[in-house]
C-alpha cells in the first residue's frame, strides 16, 4: 500500500472500511484525487480490529456486503448465512484489491487533526506521522462502532496478567487453555466471545452488570441453490432493502399490533421467528419498539427462553432482563450463549449488585470484598459509539470552532451528514443518520452516494464551498430526537442513549425513522436544489 500522500488533495478520506473504501471508489468516479488514511495495517474497519474468537456479523452476509459493483456481488460466494469476522475480511480485501484501491491508502496512519484554514478555504490534515495533507474536502469514514473503550477501573495498570479488549483483538491467535479468564460485558461482542472462550479456558467468570436479550443465530451453512436464488434477483432485493425497509435488510413484517391478536396466536408467531432466527423476531408485530406493553409480550417470551435453556434457576434468573424491554438496547444474536452457563467451568458473577471496585495485581476485587484470582481479562466493554471515532480527532472547523466544543451537549449535524461551522466536511452514517440503527453497509452506500451527488452537483456547477445551515441543522436535531422519543429506545441505558460512558451527554445518537424514511428524505433535498445547504463558488 501507498506509504505517502501528495500533499494537495481534494479529498481527504478518513478510515478505510466499508465506507472510506467504497468513499475512494466513488472520488476516483468522479476525477476527484482522493486519499485514505488508515490507523490499522490493513483495510477493513470493523472487521479488521474485531478478531475475537466468534466475531461474525449478525446481519445476513448476503445482505451485509457492497451492491455497488454488481459483478463483485455475483463472483463472490458467502459461505455461511452468518459471515465469520475473517470472511469478511477476506470480502472486503478482495473488493480493495479488484477495484484496486489499495494504492490510495496510506495504512498504519492515524488522523489527529483537521484544521479548516479560513484564508485559504482549505482542510489542513495532520497525521500522527507527522505528515500534513491540504485537501478541499474531508471525510470522516470512521465508523460508528471503532472507538474502543476500557472503562477507568481502578488499579487497571497494577494488574499483571493479560488483557484483551474484543475491539482490538490481537491477530495471533490467543491461548486460553489452562487459564483462569475472567471476561466484563455481557453485550452483543460478550455474548459471542463467552461459548468459545467457555470451551478453551480452564475457567471463565462471567461479569455481567446488565443482562442480555439474545435471539439465537441459527446459523448455517449456505447452499448453492439459495445462493442462486439470491444472484438471480439480487438487483430487485437490495432495491428493496434500500427503498421499502426500516433497516435495511429484507425482514418479514407486518403492520398488526401485537395486542390485537390472541395470546396463542402471538406464541405461535414467537415461536416461529424464534426458530427462524436472528433479528427477525423484533419484527414480528409492528410495535414492539413503540407500545411497552406490547414490548412485554416479546420480552417475556424471551426471558422464558433463557429459563427453559439455564439449569440453575438462580443463574437463570440473573441471567434474565427484568429491567428494560427487548430491542430497546442493540438486541443480540448468539450460538450457545445462555446454554455456556450450565457447563461447570462458568460462573456467572453479578456486578450490577456488587460492581467492580477495582483490578488487583492478581486479578478483581468487587465492592462486596470478594476476590477473583484471573490470568487473563477481557475487556468486551463496548465502544465510546458514533460521536467518540471522530472527536478522537482534533476538528477545528470555520473561525476557530472545535467540533469537541460544538458536540459537546450532543452531536448536531445536518441529516447526520455536515456540521454547521465545518464547511466541506462530511460524516459517513454519522450521528443523526440511521447508521448503526440496521444493516450499516446499506446505509454507508447511501451516504457515500449523496456525498457523490452532491460533489457532482458542486464540480457540474463550479462550486467548491458547502456548508449546512444552522436553521436546517437545529431542525434535524429536533426532529431526530423527537422520533428517537416515540421509540421505547430512549427508556433504556444504552450506548444508542451515550449512556455507557460516564459523562457523554445523553441524547440518541441514530435516526430512528427508518432507512426507507431517511432515504426519502435526502431524495427530497436533493430534489429541492440541496435545501439546507449553503454553497459557495
Ligand atoms: P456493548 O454492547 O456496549 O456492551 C458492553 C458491555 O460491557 C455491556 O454488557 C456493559 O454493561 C458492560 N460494561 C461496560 N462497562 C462496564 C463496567 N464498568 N462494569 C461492568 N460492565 C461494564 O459493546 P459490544 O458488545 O462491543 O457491542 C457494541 C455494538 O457493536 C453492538 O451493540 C453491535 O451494534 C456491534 N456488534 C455487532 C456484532 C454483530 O453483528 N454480531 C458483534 C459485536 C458487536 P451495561 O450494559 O450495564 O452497560
């Protein structure tokens, strides 16, 4: 890969997953020289930092891949319903490669700073190796999911075992056999990582503070005749994926309540989903998300399911959300999981009633004195999610404004996509738009085609200068928290809600109104000559 940059660009590219990719790819469409910067050694984003044991995506693999080039979507072929993380990997660095992408990246890099030079109408960017790039335009293609987060434990550097983190897993493979492994979090990284540690170490404690709803994966092998099937009317299916859903993937739904049917009637229907699998069953009455006592119905049959799976009644219970409603955190998908506490290696340790008071040399001590000697400890402690990837950078936009200071009661930004005050700088799915609300590659596809339309539309009409108005962006703000509140999602501490991390202000950080809605509503932008943007030759 490139290891140097010229040093006047148009654009400049933050991050090379999914979106930065597919960023560079649409630039060179258009005759714009685009550079990536990277901080991995490799591309792939998300899929290159996630290497635990069990990472998979729990999106549909033919559904959660570029639809862009469809030559590629036709001679690749997905091995599992549910792509392993290294599948994934092996697609998006085959995608890099035969659009040959690689040699505008600049890996092992990262941004520290854009500074937009007002005399010049310029973004000055700086990396972290000392280099410094002018480009017209930035683009912050750097996930919702990438910064990685160790809670400030007490003690943390005392202890002298090993510690992973499941967002920046090492790339060797780690040996757990004969070790005493203690993993914190129980969320959607956790519930995937726990069965396979479960099998390898000598003994694995389970510090869970929130329980987990978790629908079982299903997962399978896929067969050529459904692989074919798909082929032949894949251009059809990712229209309507794109155009007539709420998240992007092709999920049976309805538009009945789940209180106008019987109680038979409704078990019946859980009972199917849950045996289809996956995030399917959060679709089965049209308001779940909406009505809680709606809601209920569906949490209850999936605490019901953790009961008849753990053997234990009282790791059962503890095992069992009671406190929020299903979906209203991110839900998870898993093999095995809640099965892993019946086998005699696991112990399932309850930190929401005794919280970690601190790491100890040899291990972590709770706030009840109870000890837990550990040779290793995994962090699956989430991320500082869709506002801490870009804030990690130091953005200064027009007349001195800091994005840190302009965030900092909240995200604003224009359709999730230009901050007022940051002239000529674009996010890709960030916060305000759907993005990690459904099936992302869908949503960073529609992104990176607007941000294509509107620089068409800027080089077609001798532009150089866009900027999102103030009024325009204060209405979307509104409007998205005003969505996000009819959603029982904002009733649960979620990192949706910014509330896994002390002190992040709480707001929600995605639109909620759907992919199809958030589509139709950048179609009429677009339409109505870019409404809400200020440009300038
Ligand atoms: P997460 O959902 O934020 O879960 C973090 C876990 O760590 C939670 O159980 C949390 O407990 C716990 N935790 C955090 N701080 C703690 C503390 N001080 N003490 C004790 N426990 C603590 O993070 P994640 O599991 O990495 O998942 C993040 C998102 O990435 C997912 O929601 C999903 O969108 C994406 N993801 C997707 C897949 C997939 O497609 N299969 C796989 C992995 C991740 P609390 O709940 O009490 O805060």
């Amino acid at each position: 890969m490139s290891d140097s940059a010229s040093r006047q660009i148009d654009v400049a590219i933050i991050g090379a997953g999914f979106a930065g990719l597919y960023m560079l790819h649409k630039c060179r469409g258009l005759g714009l020289s685009a550079h990536v910067w990277e901080a991995g050694s490799g591309v792939g984003g998300t899929w290159f930092w996630n290497r635990y044991p069990g990472a998979r995506c729990d999106a549909e693999s033919l559904q959660y891949s570029y639809s862009f080039v469809p030559e590629i979507e036709q001679e690749w072929r997905w091995t599992e319903r549910y792509a392993t993380q290294p599948e994934i990997l092996a697609y998006i660095e085959h995608v890099a490669d035969r659009l040959d992408l690689k040699r505008d990246v600049t890996c092992n890099t990262k941004v520290t700073a854009a500074r937009y030079d007002d005399a010049a109408g310029l973004w000055r960017v700086s990396t972290d190796k000392g280099e410094e790039v002018t480009a017209r335009f930035v683009i912050g293609a750097t996930g919702a999911l990438s910064a990685a987060r160790i809670p400030e434990f007490k003690g943390l550097e005392s202890y002298t075992g090993e510690t992973y983190h499941t967002g920046t897993w090492p790339h060797h493979k780690v040996d757990f056999a004969g070790k005493r492994v203690g993993i914190i979090g129980t969320g959607s990284s956790g519930v995937q990582l726990i069965p396979m540690l479960a099998e390898e170490a000598a003994h694995l404690h389970v510090f869970q503070r929130t329980p987990a709803y978790s629908i079982p994966a299903h997962n399978r092998p896929l067969d050529d005749a459904y692989v074919q099937r798909w082929n032949s009317n894949a251009a059809e299916f990712r229209r309507k994926a794109r155009e007539e859903t709420r998240n992007g993937m092709l999920y049976e739904t309805t538009t009945k309540s789940a209180l106008e049917v019987s109680a038979e009637e409704r078990q019946r229907e859980y009972e199917r989903r849950w045996a289809i699998g996956g995030g399917q069953f959060l679709y089965a009455y049209a308001d779940l998300l909406v009505n809680p006592a709606a809601n209920e119905t569906a949490a209850d049959f999936a605490r019901a399911q953790i009961r008849s799976i753990v053997t234990d009644p009282k790791v059962a219970a503890l095992l069992t959300p009671t406190d929020y409603g299903i979906g209203t955190k991110r839900p998870c998908v898993d093999t095995d999981y809640f099965a892993t506490f019946n086998r005699p290696n696991v112990t399932l340790v309850d930190v929401n009633a005794a919280p970690i008071a601190e790491i100890t040399e040899t291990g972590i001590r709770l706030e009840d004195g109870s000890t837990y000697e550990l040779d290793a400890i995994v962090f699956a402690t989430g991320f500082d999610a869709l506002t801490g990837p870009m804030l990690a950078i130091d953005v200064t936009g027009r007349s001195g404004l800091s994005l840190r200071e302009k965030w900092a009661e909240g995200p604003r930004a224009y359709l999730g996509l230009m901050s007022n005050g940051f002239p000529n700088l674009f996010t890709v799915t960030g916060p305000g738009s759907p993005s990690v609300l459904g099936n992302v590659v869908v949503s960073i596809e529609q992104h990176v085609d607007l941000i294509g339309t509107i620089l068409a539309h800027m080089q077609k009409a001798g532009l150089t200068w866009i900027e999102p108005e103030k009024a325009a962006e204060d209405a979307w703000v509104q409007r998205v928290n005003e969505i996000a509140a009819k959603t029982l999602m904002t009733k649960a501490k979620s990192w949706y809600m910014g509330a896994n991390i002390p002190g992040k202000p709480r707001v929600f950080l995605a639109y909620a109104g759907g992919v199809d809605n958030y589509r139709k509503e950048c179609d009429a932008m677009v339409a109505d000559g870019f409404r809400g943007f200020s440009f300038a030759a």
